[in-house]
C-alpha cells in the first residue's frame, strides 16, 4: 500500500510532540500548549447536557444548527461592518478543521500560499495536505509581517493568502494599513484572503477587521469557541465566507466530518450569550506583565496586543531554539516551546504560553530568570 506523498512527508504535530517530550522531563510549569487552564463555564456545560436530555443526539444539519448560525452571523455583521447571512456561515470541527475546509476546497494541487512566518504551524500541514505550496514570508526584526516582502513572493501559482491576527505565537495584532495592504493584494493578484482570528475575543488592541469591507468578496474568516469559551476538547469553530464559496466549503466540510454534534452547537450558542471581558483582562494583565518580565530579564520580546503568547528572543550565546528549550525544562523545570516549530523565522526564539495560572506563570518566570543569568 502506497502512502499518499503529502501525508507521509508532514511532521506528526509539532506543538504536540515537543510538549509530550518536555512533559517527559516533569516540568513544574508548562507553557507549551494555547490551551485556558479554566474548565468551560457551567453554564455552557448545562446547556450542553439539557440538550442531550432532549435528544439533541441525531445528525445534525451538515452546515450547522441554524439557530448558531443566526448568532454567529449577527456577531460577524458587528465584527466586519459587512453584511453577513446566515447561509454564509458554516459550523466546523474547531478553526483546525475550518482551515482544512478552506484549503481543500480552494487549492489545486500546485497551488502556492502565502503565509506568515513565524506562524501556527498547523496551517501548512492543511496547505500540504491539499497537495498545495506553503510559501512563507518572514516577519520583520518587530517580528510584523513584512506586506513588501509577501508582496515579492507573488507568483502565478499564488492562490491565497493566509494571515492570524493575534498571530500564534508573537501576539501580534495587524495594522488597519497592513490588513488594506493585504486586500489590495488579494484583489490586484486575484487571491482569497483568509483570516484566521480564532483569538479575535481574546485582543485588546483594535483589529481593525472593518477595513477588509471593500475587499469582502475575496475574505474568509475562521473563528473559534476553542480559546475565548475554554472549550478546546469540545471541537467547535466556523467559518464566514463569500457567497461564491459556500457550496464548496460546505461539500467539502461534508466530505470530511459530516456535521458537528447537535448538543455541541447547542452550548455554543449559549456560550455566544456569555461576556468575556473577564478573561480578555485577566489575559491582557498576564501578557503584559510576562512581557515586561522578558524585557527586564534581558530577552527582547514585542508586546503582544492580543491571545496569551510572548515570544521573547533567547540570549545571544544559546546554541539553538530547541537547545534553550530542553535545557529550561531539565534545569529549571520550565517547559516552553522552540520557536522554530513556528517556521524560520522563530529560530534563536521559544513561545511561552502565558494563560495559565498566576502562581504558575510567576515561579515560572522567576526560574527563567535564574536560568539566564547562570548563562543557560
């Protein structure tokens, strides 16, 4: 039996690897995976149990219940400043799967994609599994994406351009004048312009996604439940596109999962119901006071503006991303991730996942601290 090509030259998850492997090492703090370290409000829960109750355990309509995708259309309209309907929303196994639907529905084999660089690591494996060309474009030295330098990279096999604002792992917010840019682009060189803003409740620096307006016949958006709710074991997220493109993500959607649980949607959409303003501000505090900690410590890091990443520069004399990374988790007992695993551009940087409790994010800076200064 044959292995198709693609599949068998994608790495397993590198996020997951490398977080087995440190977790191997029985770390006190672990700031490897972008996951709350909250369990998903009870109230969200109840609604999904009230619904098994009532026998919400059927198919489910393929695009999803319409009843979430009136609320996530409403939600988008206020977003975007576009009009948005529900038949333009499709509900999804999580942003992972919602990626996975835009790519194999819009590329050819051959195809090539822009992307950031550094960036979530998970978006080329969807790029190559549809037997497309992730194409990366490396940040500037504020670690911004360079629109100059993607703009270079354009050629005739170009397709789309895909994009994350809060980036995963910088926490970097796009600029109104970038996100024009990119849609110039998008409609100079014929491209769709995804946006993955599965972070988008989680920034507290403006996202500026109403400047897209003009170019909204070429945009997607992917959002999540997955951060923002605490709900990433209950696999859910959705997609807002053109209408152009709706039968072919939806068949395609169809073509891989089918539908996602009816109880599911269900509590979501009385998650849509619930504020997040408490954990946007306890993550904003977290960011900020981790990122001036970095600084203080002598790792240059930008100040994220949205998600709960830093991605501080390592020192100068450390061999290499993955070294630093191994060593933090044996001698200290900080596990963090090497920034390579985010392309690149991410070597000689380690991503720390700083939404974790506070005693846990301030014993692990304090060994950081130590860890540097006895030159690790």
């Amino acid at each position: 039996m044959r292995i198709h090509e693609e599949v068998r030259k994608m790495p397993v998850s590198p996020i997951r690897t490398w977080t087995s492997r440190l977790h191997d090492l029985s770390p006190r703090a672990e700031l490897t995976l972008g996951e709350p370290p909250q369990i998903t409000d009870s109230r969200i829960i109840e609604a999904a149990k009230t619904a098994l109750d009532q026998g919400l355990t059927h198919y489910p309509p393929a695009a999803g219940l319409q009843s979430l995708r009136q609320e996530l259309a409403k939600r988008e309209r206020q977003l975007r400043g576009w009009t948005i309907h529900p038949h333009q929303v499709l509900v999804t196994d999580g942003a992972q799967e919602a990626l996975a639907v835009c790519c194999l529905a819009l590329l050819n084999p051959g195809d090539e994609v822009l992307i950031s660089d550094p960036g979530y690591p998970g978006t080329r494996s969807v790029i190559s599994l549809a037997s497309a060309v992730p194409v990366a474009c490396a940040a500037d030295e504020h670690l911004q994406l360079d629109i100059t330098r993607m703009e270079r990279l354009i050629s005739v096999r170009t397709r789309a351009i895909i994009v994350a604002s809060p980036n995963n792992p910088t926490g970097q917010i796009l600029s109104a004048e970038a996100l024009n840019q990119l849609g110039m682009l998008a409609e100079n060189y014929d491209l769709a312009l995804i946006v993955d803003a599965a972070y988008e409740q989680l920034s507290w620096q403006p996202l500026n996604f109403k400047v897209l307006r003009p170019y909204r016949h070429r945009v997607i958006f992917i959002g999540s439940f997955s951060k923002t709710y605490a709900m990433t074991g209950w696999r859910l997220g959705w997609i807002s596109a053109p209408r152009r493109w709706e039968a072919a993500l939806l068949k395609t959607h169809q073509a891989l999962v089918s539908g996602v649980a009816g109880f599911v949607q269900q509590a979501a959409c009385t998650a849509l119901t619930l504020p997040a303003e408490s954990w946007r501000q306890e993550v904003k505090e977290q960011c900020e006071a981790a990122w001036q900690r970095l600084n203080a410590i002598g790792l240059s890091c930008p100040c994220p503006g949205g998600g709960f990443y830093c991605f501080p520069a390592i020192p100068a004399n450390a061999e290499s991303s993955e070294h630093f990374a191994l060593q933090l988790a044996e001698r200290a007992g900080v596990a963090v991730l090497p920034g390579t695993l985010f392309g690149q551009r991410g070597e000689k940087h380690v991503r720390l996942s700083v939404g974790v409790r506070r005693e846990t994010l301030q014993w692990a800076l304090d060994q950081l601290e130590m860890f540097v200064k006895a030159g690790g």
